[in-house]
C-alpha cells in the first residue's frame, strides 16, 4: 500500500493579514504556515484541486494536509495525473 500525502502551500501567515495591534507586532516574524489542497477524483476518473460546485461529480476526495492510504490503482492514477511526486 501507498501513501499519499496531497501537497501544500507555504505561504499562509499565521494571522490574518488585516490584523492590528500585540498580535500583528508579535507574529509578523514568524514563517508562514503550511495549507493543505485537496485533490478531487471526478467521476470521469480525471483529477482537480478546484472543488465542483456538483458534489455528485466527486468520486473522492484527498484531503490536504492529511497521510492517505492509497492502492496500487490509485497510486498509478495520481501519478499519471501529475501527483507522483506526493505518494511514498
């Protein structure tokens, strides 16, 4: 069995950005964190990270952030779908 790991984006700050006083002084020296994308499968087996406005066209979703069981099946699916790199 795979894992698959859906990947992140690394630029959100840690405060909203419209904040003022104590905190925006304190947390505007600290990186920004790490936010998961979900990856969608659709129906006709192709895969986005847009989420539909149909939810009956989701066959499944990855969600980001999270370690995901995946099968051999699958893991071949994401790779050929560009997501390779995120499965071990």
């Amino acid at each position: 069995m795979a894992t698959f790991i859906p990947p992140t984006d690394n630029f959100v700050p840690s405060i909203a950005v419209d904040t003022d006083g104590i905190g925006l002084l304190l947390f505007r020296y600290f990186a920004p964190t790490a936010r998961g994308r979900n990856v969608y499968k659709l129906v006709d087996a192709t895969f986005t990270e847009n989420e539909p406005a149909d939810f009956a066209t989701i066959d499944t979703t990855y969600h980001g952030g999270h370690s995901i069981t995946i099968t051999t099946s699958e893991a071949t699916a994401l790779t050929a779908a560009g997501y390779g790199a995120y499965i071990t």
